[in-house]
C-alpha cells in the first residue's frame, strides 16, 4: 500500500449521556448528512492509478457503468424507500434500463469488441459486467452512454473457522428487548456472504404473520423483477447462489467455513437458549441468503460485480440493513468505485450497510512495531472505507463456549476446555477414550521416545509450527494431538489438509497440569463425549489483536464504531455451532442493533432516505461506551485512556441507550456524530450540535480529553505488537471556552456549542517513563489528535 507524509491529523468521537430519560418523540431532528458532499479529501486516491500493470491482450472483468442513474436514484429523489414504489414503476425502471443497457451491448458487438457478459445491474448501480481484453477498455468507454469502465475488484473468501451468548450483554440487547420491546419484527437484514442453512432449528419467528416478506410477495417480486433466487422459509424468505449461478445456498464442499451461517446467527438467530440455541440481536428480523462465494473450494475469491448484484436484489425484495462480514485490505477511497456507490446509494435510499473493519490489525503487523516517524498505520478495508458505511471493530467478548475433554487422572475425573483446528472433530471419533502421552514440543525424536500410536499425544506450544506438531504426531500414529499454549489465553491454530487427526488447543494450566500428571508417572485417559464448557475469555474486555486500525486513506474517520468479535459462538450448518473470531462476528451484532434501533426510528420519526440510516448511525454512534485501553503502559501507570478512536470509533454498542437517548449530538456541519478534521494547526475548533427531540429538557456535564499513540525509542506501543494510548499533556481542551461546560437544551430545542483545542505547548511522555519531551521530538513527520467528547 502506499504511505503518505502526514502531519497533525485531529479525530474527534462525540460519546454523550442525557440525564433525563427519553419521553416521547414526535419531532423529527434536522439535517440530512449533505454536508458531507462538501467535504474535500486531502488525497485522491485511484485503484487504477496503482494497480497491476495489464497486457493489452489480457483478459480482465470489468463493470461496464452507463451514464444514466440506476433505479434507486429515482425513488431517493422522491423522497421515498425503493421499495416504496409501486410494482408498475419498478418494472418500468428495470426495463428502460435493461433495453438501454441491449443497446450498448449490440453497440459493442458491432464495433467487434469480444465481450463476454456476466452480470446486469439495475437498480443500485446501472451497468453491467463481463470479461473483455485490457485494450479494448478505452473503446467501450468512449461510447457515449458509458460513465465508466471500471476493473473488477477482487475479494478474498472469509477465513474465519469455527473457533454469542454472552455478547448480547455486551451491547444491552437483552435490556433493550425487555424495556422496548423491538426485536427485529418487520425488519429484513440481508447476509452477503458464504450462504445460510434455512433448515437450522434457530432460524425461526416466532410469528410468521410478523413477518415483513411473505411467500406471495417473494413469488410476486421474483416474477416481475426476474430474481433467480427462491423463496425458502418464513425466517429465510429469499435466497440465491450467486457466484454459482444456482439455488444452492448452504456453505458446502471440503473445509466450508459455514462463515455466512455464523455471521446470520449473531445478527438474527432465534433459538431456545435453554434447550441449547442461541438469539441473534435482533431474533425476530428475516434474513435473506445473499451468497457471493461459490461452493467450489478451487474457487478461493468473489468478484465486486457480484456483490453490487446481490446488493441491487436486495434493495429490491426491501432490505432494511445489509451485512458485509468481507472485503478487501487496506481498501481506497473512490467516490467512482462502483462498490463504493452502491454502499452510499444505498444508504442514500435510507438502507443501513454493516461492514467489517477487517482483521489485518495495522499496519506493517507481524513485523517489527510501527515507527513513531510514520504514525499513520490504518488498514481499514474496503468497502467499508466508504463514507456512509458503519464500519465495526471487535472487542473480545468475555465468556466462550467451548467443547470439553473429560480426564481422568489414577480416577479422578475432571473437564477442559480445549479448540479444535483440523477438519477431524474428536467427538466424531468412534472411540471416545484414550490415553494421553506428554511428548515434549512435538519433535520427531520426542515423539520416537514415547508410544503415541492410537493414543493423544500432550504437546507444549513453541519451537516449532502447529502444523508441524500435528504432523509430526499423526506420522508417529498418534489417534490425536492436544496442544497446550506456553502463555495465557486462546489463540486460533493453524493447520493443513493433510491433518487427518483432530487437532487440539488447550489452555496452560490445563496442560501444565495433565503433563505434571503425567511425568509424575500416573496413567491420564481423555475422553470426547460431546460436552460444553463456559470459560471465561483471558482477553475479555480488550480490543481485539486483530481489529484492523483506521483511518481511511482519505483520511475520513474509520471505523465508527465496536462490537463483539472475539469468541463468538454462533449458528453453523446443519443445527451445529461452532466459535468464530474477527471482525466478521462484529458486523453482524451492529446489523441485529441497526435493525432495533431503525425499528424506533421508523416509529418515532418516520425518517426516509438518508436522514434515516443517518440518525440510526449517529443514535449508535453517540450512545457506545468508548473502551479503555488495557495496554502494558496504560495499566502499569494506572492511566484512564480510552483506545484510540481509529481503532475502535466510539466504542462498543450499546443498544438500550441508543433506544432511550432524547437526544442526538453532532457535528454541525456534516450532521455525523464524528468530526475528522484532517490535517491541522497547533490550534483548531470546531462546533457541535445537541438536538433535543423529547418533552424534557436535557442537562450535560460536557468534557473532552486529549490523546495520542503512545511511541517508546521510535516505535509506537512498548510491548510487541501492542499499541497503546497517552494523554497529550500541556494541551487544553475548552467547550465554549471552559474546561467542562453544563449545556441545558430545551425540549425540542437544539443548542450549538465550540470547542476549541490547543496543542502548541503539546508534550508526551519520554523513553525514561518519567520526563515530557516535546511531541514534535518524538514525532518528528506529524501525529494524531484524538479523543472524545463526553
């Protein structure tokens, strides 16, 4: 990726908390989001500009865009859903652009441009895509109904394995269900990704008449909008393969992730909790099977044309919200990508589109820590790095489901929790019990010193790979393999295809204590009867390792905002479940919380368009609980740091004040609950907008904190690969020009406030831990300001 110069960047979260509850809410709050029109990006960035170098001979796919505007445009100018529009006008629109779309296809044949068609796209994005060799590009894109002639992007298939119950408390889901009652009824949320099993004994209503889409209405639609897809089960009422080109929307083949299934549960599942399912945040909401990757396990990528078709039938059968657990790393801004429109056009039409920050941590991860002298670390991926997405992060949920291994040491009988890598589970072994063998580090002449065959060899973490471990093993006949980490907490294992035997992880003390058993001379049997454990997560409450930091390239803010992602149990094919980690599993727990919090906003302000996806992100956004950062610096120093805002936006969701806030904080000229200032002086201000829509006057204590990275000897964070925060000292933060300011807003009345900050006497901490060195000094090429106002 390329990397730019940089120097003051200012990110700003507006984090508020009324102190009156929420009466009714008749009045509408003002704004529409336009002024992020005029918003001028510092860097333009252009995939083409740097991207591969093609041959003129080179077949390539490309979305073919006409100049003029999709169907979507024509319902937004009126002010109306897509789905408002009557079934005449939505017919009309699609045929007037698909005869237009004919036309420019003959066009094309006849000037002998070979083109081979693949999709047709109406009503997000009016185009259509195709293979064509590089060289004729120019060609097509000189004909004068063509906008442009765009390079499809390429995605990567989600590799997230099967690794919620307790997550739910993380975002007030449970609160906010019993205290408002809004479960997602006569919601849609559309899952893009790796397919749905309809069948699973969670994905159920427990009011089918609830239900926003019938089976006539699916029927209808697909008729008179050609959907290919089907109709599936009241929970499921729409479905299509469309990477494959068929009906066939479960996870299949060898090594099927079931990554779209896990993704589906967290945002809508509505299982019995007490009989051993599980509920999704919004458990009442339909979920439509969008599946963008294929069942052919050859067949590792998708293509962006085929999201922006799974994104167009969306909109057509009515999606309220539409989850994207995928996408690409370290992805660009491009108001031209078509991907990038389709999200904004969307979110124009008054749809919420949840999209994955992606889980590529930083920046120059895996190496040495980054350089303070290049502070500028972010990798958010694309399309969430669009401007009207909600981007999440994750943050580690604080208890896991595990499977269990029952052990028996000289009798005594005890259960630990242990995760499985390979394809082979234990609990599908015939046999159910073994013994278990201590074979150091896993090393062929460790294991020719002990018998393993058809036994589980005890292996201790480090040294060597977990691949070869496991492989060492299975060539010594061991029936199985447990290895127990060297440090504290889980980590997700790698392993191969040609690990035929299970492969487990196990924590240190567990391990530790069943290889003192062991060494001590007593004979140690495990057993695999299919149990479950609750353990609580050794990370919970941190960030997750992997979370992908922002900002966007442009530098607008990224990600907005947290949820759950690390340690996730969730719905898997066929009534399975299974524990998933990244920020794949933290999309769809805002998609569940977007579908609540557009359920009070369809009853309360009866918003269209943008103005209501924005308020339902800005209600979100301002109600989070922002994260304290538990890094080694932070907690050795007793510093009260929240993590930086490009890392986890606002921080986690919280769904029982979204739905109780009276009010609504932003920033005043883009109408977001966000303020990105960009590139700054040593002073700056800005001013934001409390809007009260209750019967009450609302009262605040208003505050705001200064921070940066924390850089130690010219690298950002002090411990590997883990990044901290500091507080800016010597710099002021002033509302209406005051340390903190109460601002009393009338009932149904807004009020404006500025603040202002000043870091031209700014300092840090020095390498000795003790002395403040000039910030400049440590960051000689620009830095971050950054934090929150609460």
């Amino acid at each position: 990726m390329i990397k730019r110069s940089l120097s003051i960047l200012a990110i700003f979260l507006l984090v508020f908390t009324a102190s009156v509850s929420a009466a009714k809410l008749p009045n509408s709050p003002s704004g529409s989001g336009e002024g992020k029109k005029n918003q001028q990006s510092i860097l333009k960035l252009k995939k083409d500009d740097i991207g591969k170098n093609y041959k003129s001979d080179e077949k390539v796919r490309v979305i073919v865009e006409m100049k003029e505007a999709p169907a979507i445009e024509i319902a937004s100018k009126e002010g109306k859903l897509f789905k408002q529009l009557s079934k005449s006008k939505k017919q009309q629109l699609k045929s007037e652009k698909l005869a237009n779309q004919k036309k420019l296809k003959n066009k094309v044949k006849e000037k002998k441009i070979a083109f081979k068609e693949l999709e047709s796209f109406t009503t997000v994005v009016n185009g259509f895509s195709g293979e064509i060799q590089y060289g004729e590009i120019k060609k097509v894109e000189a004909m004068p109904e063509v906008a442009e002639v765009h390079i499809a992007n390429e995605y990567e298939r989600p590799v997230e394995k099967p690794d919620m119950i307790y997550s739910k408390e993380l975002v007030q889901a449970q609160e906010a269900w019993r205290e408002y009652g809004y479960k997602g009824e006569g919601m849609v949320i559309g899952i893009i990704d790796t397919g749905i099993d309809p069948s699973h004994r969670d994905m159920v209503l427990n009011d089918d008449n609830k239900a926003e889409l019938s089976e006539s209405e699916v029927k209808g639609m697909k008729k008179s909008s050609h959907l290919l897809g089907n109709y599936f089960t009241p929970k499921v009422p729409y479905g299509y393969n469309y990477m494959d080109e068929n009906e066939e929307i479960l996870d299949l083949g060898e090594g099927a992730s079931m990554h779209g299934m896990h993704v589906a549960g967290t945002a809508g599942a509505n299982g019995d909790e007490e009989h051993g399912g599980i509920k999704g945040v919004a458990p009442e909401a339909q979920l439509l099977a969008l599946k963008v990757f294929g069942n052919d396990p050859a067949m590792k990528t998708t293509w962006g044309d085929i999201y922006i078709k799974a994104i167009d039938d969306a909109i057509i059968l009515g999606a309220d919200v539409l989850n994207m657990s995928l996408g690409s790393t370290a992805g660009f801004v491009s108001e031209d990508d078509p991907e990038q429109q389709a999200v904004s056009r969307a979110v124009d039409n008054g749809i919420l589109m949840s999209i994955s920050a992606g889980n590529s941590a930083h920046f120059g991860n895996g190496f040495a820590n980054p350089s303070a002298s290049n502070p500028d670390i972010g990798v958010s991926g694309s399309p969430g790095v669009a401007y009207d997405s909600v981007q999440v992060a994750s943050v580690e949920n604080n208890f896991m489901d595990l499977d269990a291994v029952t052990f028996n040491i000289n009798g005594q009988e005890g259960k630990a929790p242990f995760m499985s890598a390979s394809s082979v589970h234990p609990n599908a072994l015939k046999e159910k019990t073994y013994d278990l063998v201590a074979a150091g580090i896993g090393s062929p002449e460790e294991l020719a010193k002990v018998d393993v065959k058809g036994k589980f060899a005890l292996i201790e973490r480090g040294t060597l790979s977990f691949i070869d471990k496991a492989k060492n093993a299975q060539a010594a006949g061991a029936a199985g393999v447990i290895i127990f980490n060297n440090a504290d907490g889980y980590i997700s294992m790698q392993t191969d295809a040609s690990i035929t035997i299970p492969q487990l992880f196990m924590l240190k003390s567990d391990g530790a204590k069943l290889k003192t058993a062991i060494t001590a001379g007593e004979k140690v049997k495990v057993s695999f009867n299919g149990d479950k454990t609750k353990s609580a997560n050794p990370e919970a409450g941190k960030m997750s390792a992997f979370s992908s930091w922002g900002v966007a390239p442009n530098l607008d803010f990224k990600p907005e905002i947290t949820a759950p992602g690390g340690q996730i149990y969730s719905t898997l094919n066929n009534d399975e479940y299974g524990m998933m980690s990244g920020t794949s599993m933290a999309a769809p727990h805002v998609s569940g919380g977007s579908a609540l919090v557009l359920e009070r906003v369809d009853k309360d302000f009866k918003l269209t368009g943008h103005a209501r996806t924005n308020l339902a992100k800005n209600l979100m956004m301002n109600t989070s609980r922002p994260v304290k950062d538990q890094g080694v610096v932070n907690k050795a120093l007793g510093w009260e740091n929240p993590y930086s805002p490009r890392r986890q936006g606002a921080g986690v969701m919280q769904l029982h004040s979204a739905l109780s806030t009276p009010a609504v904080v932003t920033e005043a000229f883009t109408k977001e609950a966000k303020v990105a200032m960009k590139e700054v002086g040593n002073t700056f201000a800005f001013s934001l907008k409390v809007e009260n829509f209750s019967n009450k006057a609302v009262k605040y204590d208003v505050k705001g904190n200064i921070q940066t990275d924390y850089a130690i000897q010219g690298q950002l964070g002090y411990s590997a690969h883990q990044l901290e925060a500091q507080e800016i000292k010597d710099a002021s933060i002033k509302i209406n020009n005051k340390d903190t300011n109460k601002i009393t807003v009338p009932a149904k009345k807004s009020v404006t406030f500025e603040v202002k900050v000043d870091i031209s006497k700014a300092k840090v901490l020095g390498d000795d831990l003790e002395t403040l060195v000039d910030i400049n000094k440590v960051f000689p090429n620009g830095y971050f300001v950054e934090g929150f106002v609460t």
